[in-house]
C-alpha cells in the first residue's frame, strides 16, 4: 500500500493585505494580495481604526488580487463597518468583473450595515480612483 504524501508546511512570510492612503485625496487603500488569512483580521481592522480620519473617511477595498473567499472575513468587517459608519463618507470596493463571489458578498455586507457600497470592476469613472492604476 503507498503512503500518502506529505506536503511542506507552508509558513507565511508576509500578511495579505497592505494599507496606504492615497496621496491626492487622502483616502484610505486597503489592498488584499493572495488568500486572506484568519489571523489577519483584526491586523487589518486595527490599522484601519488606528488611521482613520473622525469624519468623512472614503475607504477603498482593493480585491483584485485577492484570491478566494474567507467566509470569516464578512462578520467582522461588517461590524466594523456599522461600529464606524458617522466617520465613513463613501466605501468603494474594487473587484475583476469577473469576481461574481465576491461581488454577492460585498453586496450582502452592504444590506447587512445598510451601507451604500459602491463596486466598482474598472477604474475608469472615478478620478480619485483613477490614481491606483499601476
């Protein structure tokens, strides 16, 4: 009988997001790159609260480079979304078009925080989004 193979444990070398803020229009980016990790949730969630203007924030959501879906992801950020909605202006969430998943979900938190969240799958309308492009 074979044995079943074992795969290398795979260590992480750096998280899966970045946060930046944009530098003509002050907003705040947050970029996921690969798989989002569990662990990484409240990382995130704490630099976003630690760079968080008092008012009038436009948060972006970069997921074109994420890649899959962690089903633990929505409960938090959708409470933190509501725990900070008087701060938040506007919410936008870069997607592929063809990132259907992921669109049902932004949509679903957006219903659940009774948020507008606006999704966008190309940066061509929006001048201070336009600034992303690589």
């Amino acid at each position: 009988m074979a044995r079943p193979i074992q795969e290398p444990l795979r260590v992480r070398s750096k998280r899966s997001w970045a946060l930046s803020t944009g530098a003509a229009s002050g907003s705040l980016i947050l970029r996921f790159i690969g798989p989002t990790a569990t662990s990484d949730i409240p990382e995130f969630l704490a630099a976003l609260d630690q760079n968080m203007p008092k008012q009038a924030a436009h948060l972006i959501f970069d997921l074109r480079e994420l890649e899959g879906h962690n089903l633990d992801t929505r409960a938090p950020i959708q409470h933190w979304l509501t725990e900070n909605r008087s701060r938040i202006e506007q919410v936008t969430v870069l997607v592929n078009k063809a990132s259907t998943i992921i669109k049902m979900a932004v949509s679903v938190v957006g219903l659940a925080t009774g948020m507008k969240l606006e999704i966008r799958d190309g940066l061509a309308s929006d001048s201070s989004i336009r600034r992303l492009r690589r």
